[in-house]
C-alpha cells in the first residue's frame, strides 16, 4: 500500500516554514537538504524535517496540506511543538 505525507520543513534559524506532500518523503527531504530543486525550499534553505503526516490515499494528504498552508505561522509552530518541541531534524527517523 503506498503511503503519502504532509510534511513540515524549516531552516537553520527557524525563520521559515514549508509544507509539502509527497509520496516518498526520504527522497523529497533528501532533494530539500542538497538543494537540488530550484525553488522556494533552495532559496531559503529549507532542509530541516520537523513534522510530518502519514496517509493512505493522495486526496486526504493533499487536503491537510492545504489545510496546514491556510493556517497562520502561530498554528504550523503549535502543530510542530505538539510532536517536536525542541524543533530536532527528524532526518534520522525517516532514513
């Protein structure tokens, strides 16, 4: 059964947060630490995994995804702080 996760990303400082959904989060994060896509994540420097969802079918990942983006800076730290409250780079749990 193939999995899909929203995930939440930031940078060295915390200054930014990014939400993404992906079906193959180790290679997603992987792109997001060596900076291999052009793009938002590049420029800021966004390669730190500090939360994520796991789903089992790409419609409801994509809801909650834009359901995360829609919501404040003030819920995305709370949603993070709930499963993360140090802000460690979860890196490790998923490889």
């Amino acid at each position: 059964m193939r999995q899909y996760y929203v995930y939440l990303a930031t940078n060295r400082g915390h200054t930014v947060i990014y939400t993404g959904v992906t079906n193959d989060l180790r290679r997603r994060i992987y792109q997001h630490r060596n900076a291999s896509q052009e793009g938002f994540t590049k420029k800021y420097r966004v390669g730190k995994l500090v939360s994520f969802e796991v789903f089992g079918d790409p419609y409801n990942a994509i809801r909650r995804e834009k359901q995360i983006k829609g919501g404040s800076r003030r819920k995305k730290v709370a949603l993070i702080e709930r499963s993360n409250p140090a802000w460690c780079d979860l890196w490790a749990e998923i490889c």
